[in-house]
C-alpha cells in the first residue's frame, strides 16, 4: 500500500504493463524464500541478488512512467516525489490552477 501515499505518474498502456510485469518479477523473486519474513527478504547485508535486481528493474520502469530516465540516488527520487506531491496537492486547493488529464483528474 505504500504506493498510494506517492502520485502516481500517468503511464502509457504500455508503461502499465511494463510496471505489472516488474512488480510481478519482484513477487517472484520474493517467492523464492517462501520461508522468509519482510524483514528477512529486505535485510540490507543478506538481500538476495535476484530480489536486488528485481526492484532496480522495477525504479527503472516506474522512473520512466514518471518521464525520468534515472535518479542520481534515493534522495533525489525522494525529492522529486515530494515535489510533484506538493504541486498535486497545492493544485488540488485550487483546482482552476491544474490541467485535468485524460482520467479527469487534476495532474
């Protein structure tokens, strides 16, 4: 559900698939350690390789539905979140500021 708490870019169809994919891939990966817990799977010194991979496949794909071809680090991805966040948000207060996208909803 952490996903809910960022605004969401407004991908392409085939940005939708290409993000259902790689969030399915890092499912998988997960699915490899039936037996482990969260904290198990996301330990920092024993994360495993394939779950790794999976996630920077998944940044990459979710950076490009965001129009971004990377982030230089965590921190400006954070950055960039809170920024578009606080434009969706000063826009929705004042909603003769924003532009409506195709789905109607202020972006």
């Amino acid at each position: 559900m952490v996903y809910n708490n960022f605004p969401w870019p407004e991908p392409t169809n085939a940005q939708c698939k290409a993000i259902e994919s790689t969030a399915q891939a890092v499912l998988d990966a997960r699915a490899l350690f039936p037996d482990a817990t969260l904290a198990d799977l996301y330990d920092p010194l024993s994360m495993s390789p394939e779950l790794v991979r999976a996630h920077q496949r998944l940044d990459r794909t979710v950076d490009a539905a965001y129009g971004k071809e990377s982030f230089a680090s965590e921190a400006e991805r954070v950055v960039f979140l809170f920024e578009r966040y606080q434009a969706i948000t000063n826009r929705s207060k004042n909603p003769q500021s924003g532009s409506r996208g195709k789905t109607g909803r202020i972006i």
